[in-house]
C-alpha cells in the first residue's frame, strides 16, 4: 500500500492478542462500546501509541508498515534505475507523475466505492494487483529486458490500484478506533509510513548494491502478502460498507454530494487546497534526492539512501510529537506553524553544500511536514460524517495526492533546466508566502 499516504506487514506468527495485554484489547472496536483498557502503569509515554490497543486497528497497522517497508525498497531502487537509465532529472520527474496522477483520475470513484462496498474486497484487489506489477518489474530487471518505458507503464498502473483502495484504506482507520482517538490513530499511520521510510532504504541500500534492483523490487512483491493476511484476520465489520440509502443514484451524482459537503463545510475546502499546496510544492523533496546526491555532492545510492533516511527518521519523530498534542490545542494553527517551518528547512536543505548540514536540514523538514500534513488528516477525518467519509476522503486525497505528480512534474523541470537547488528553493519561498498567508488572515483553519 503505497503512498497512503498514502494514499500497507503483519507478522503471520503473531497472535491475536499479546500476552501482556489486558483481555479488553483483544475483541475489536464497536461503536458504543467503551475504549480498550490501558495497560496498568501506563505513563505519558506511552499516550502517542494508544490507538494500537484496538485489536483490528494494531493488526492494519502492522499490515501496513511491513508492505510500506517494501514500498520503499521499490521507490529507492526505481528512482536510480530510472536515473541511470536515462540521466534525466525530467524523466524521474516524469515517473513520479506517472506513479502519482492516477490520483487525480480515479480516486474519486474509490471514494464512492469505499462509501458503497466492503473495504476489505476493495483493499485485497488493491494488494493482489500490486503485487502483481512488482514481481513483474522485477523479472523485467533480473532478465535484462527493462526499458524507462516498462517502468512508466508499471508506475502508472501501481498508482491507479492505489487510487481505488487509497480512499478505503483512510476512511476505515478512524473507524476502528473511538473519536478521541482519531487524531492519534491518523499521526501512528503517519508513524508507520514514515519509519517504514526510514527502514526500507537502508535495507534497499544494502540489497541494490547485493543483489541488484530485482531484488528489491521482488521482495517489495513479497511484502504485499503482509497486508492482505492483515486484511484477513481483521473482523468484517470493521470493513463493512456505510449502510446504503434508500434510492441511492448514480456514482457521479454521489460524487457531486462529496463536493457539495465540502463546499459547504469551509473548514474543508481549506484543508484541501493547504493539502494540495504541502505536496505540489513540498513533495519534490524526495523526488528529486538522487538529483541532489548526483548533483550537489557528487555521490551515488549510497548517498541517496542516507537523505532518505534522514528525511524519514525525522518523519517519525514528527509523527510521535504529533500523537502526543492533547485535545486543548488549536490544531489548525499549529499546523499551519509547521507548515511554515518545513518551508524554511527546505529552504535551507536546498541552499546546503555541505552534506552533514544537509542530513540534519532533511530531518528537521521531514518532522515539520508531517507533523502538518497529519494534523490536516486528522481535522479533516474528524469533520466528516461516516456516510460521506470515503467521498470526503477521496476529495482530500485527490487534492494531497495530486499536487505530488504536478510537483514532481514541475520541479522536475526546473532541475533540468536550471538547477536542483533552484527548483527546491523557489518551491519554499511559494509555500512560506501562501502558509503565512492563512496564518496571517482570519482563516476557519486557526480557529479549529
């Protein structure tokens, strides 16, 4: 499950319940029913992890951070495979729009799909065919017959699986917890894609120079059987559809409810286009990470891998500080601060000649974005309504992932024509004038 944030494994020898865990912990959530019991002792450390005391929530968890793990292996190895098999900073740009635009075409269609089908059905076609692209690319490179344009055919159809399960996989995560714990559930899912960021380079960096390509690409295929035994030994009505309407119409006039819900709720309309802005101008910064290792410091994989990491670990650590924001706090506001705050470490990132600066800027950077990039996740999730939960969550995706291909496309650009460190620093100066902008204006965000 890639991207879902998404817009992904479970350990088959792990059982049900783990024995340290009080017995409440182990039926899955039912709305109306009271939280799961926190272990005795439990202290302020532990606060950031409590959405992983519900059984079926700690099983999609586990289920997608293994398949994430290999997400990235993939992304390290394509993006160099892409690089040395063109030396075109465009063409990588090209790749991640490829792999990303699917978003814009079809993901409202999954947010009506997740609104009106059983997600586990959705989410299990998803995983089966992305396995399916992964093996392929890989026996594509193990024999020799990879050309740039089999991995722009593959990345474009890994994103449009990716675009119809996206929409189910984050409308089913606060469903599987109480209201209270939303916030904290969407910031450990941020958690998990972000250390699997961390993880899954340093194991592509030893097994691209190892094996080769091949085998990071197959063992990112063998990850996905992770997610779909996840899905398996989740409860069904966990994954149940939202009860169907009496009368209900057509998939374009539901689409047309999703937009009319946004439209009418302000708050939303605001998140999304702060969403879109973050990714179309923030994004770039792992797209164009071989470019910087080639480019600035002269380096190869190795390099790249460890700005990833570096950009990962800081990811985490935004992701934990952001679990632990108690319910006093005006989240908007401060996200919008941090929104702010990545747009001055990208700046810095991008001017940085020296590599050990750099490794620090790219951890401060990734902490700020998504601690923001959470925060609107989590206000976004707590505004919706669970009937129009997957339509509203397809809006916001299509607007958070959709700036990451147009991004990509465009800085990508800018790279090849100018300079990396032009691309990444323009992009900055954008985002701190339109995010000190909403600061600065009486925007619906500060107040929420």
């Amino acid at each position: 499950m890639r991207a879902v944030a998404t817009e992904r494994v479970i350990d088959p020898s792990l059982p049900p319940r783990a024995t340290h865990e009080p017995a409440a912990t182990a039926e899955p959530f039912r709305p109306g029913e009271p939280a799961p019991r926190r272990p005795d002792g439990a202290s302020r450390l532990a606060r950031p992890f409590r959405a992983l005391a519900y059984r079926d929530y700690r099983l999609l968890w586990l289920g997608a951070f293994t398949s994430t793990t290999g997400t990235w292996m993939q992304t390290v190895a394509q993006s160099w495979l892409v690089f040395s098999l063109t030396g075109s900073a465009f063409l990588l740009g090209v790749d991640g729009f490829l792999a990303a635009a699917p978003m814009l075409f079809f993901s409202l269609f999954g947010g009506v799909l997740a609104d009106r089908i059983e997600k586990r059905r959705v989410m299990l076609v998803s995983q089966l065919l992305q396995m399916t692209f992964a093996f392929s690319l890989a026996g594509l490179v193990a024999l020799g017959r990879v050309e740039v344009w089999h991995v722009f055919v593959l990345s474009f159809l890994t994103g449009t699986a990716q675009a119809f399960s996206g929409p189910a996989y984050v409308s089913l995560l606060p469903t599987l917890v109480r209201k209270e714990d939303v916030p904290n559930a969407i910031a450990l899912n941020s958690m998990q894609f972000n250390l699997a960021r961390v993880i899954g380079p340093v194991i592509a960096g030893f097994a691209f120079v190892a094996l080769g390509a091949a085998a990071c690409f197959a063992l990112n295929g063998l990850s996905f059987v992770a997610v779909i035994v996840a899905l398996l030994m989740m409860s069904a009505g966990s994954l149940a559809a939202a009860p169907r309407k009496e009368g209900r119409t057509s998939v374009l006039e539901e689409m047309r409810d999703g937009f009319a819900f946004v439209a009418h709720h302000g708050s939303l309309s605001q998140l999304c286009l702060l969403g879109f802005v973050g990714t179309f101008l923030g994004g770039p910064i792992v797209t164009m990470l071989p470019v910087v290792a080639r480019d600035v410091f002269a380096q190869g994989p190795r390099t790249y891998s460890w700005l990833l990491a570096a950009y990962g670990i800081g990811s985490v650590a935004g992701a934990i500080v952001t679990a632990s924001v108690g319910d006093g706090v005006k989240k908007g506001r401060l996200a919008l601060g941090m929104q702010i705050a990545f747009a001055v470490f990208l700046f810095l990132f991008a001017l940085s000649p020296w590599l050990p600066a750099s490794l620090v800027l790219a951890f401060l950077a990734g902490a700020s974005v998504v601690g923001a990039i959470s925060m609107y996740s989590s206000l976004v999730q707590l505004t919706t309504t669970d009937a129009m939960r997957g339509r509203v969550m397809s809006i916001f995706m299509l607007a958070f992932r959709g700036g990451m291909p147009l991004g990509a496309l465009v800085s990508g650009y800018v790279a090849q024509t100018v300079s990396v460190q032009a691309a990444l620093a323009g992009n900055a100066i954008v985002l701190a004038v339109i995010a000190g902008g909403f600061m600065a204006a009486k925007s619906r965000i500060k107040e929420i």
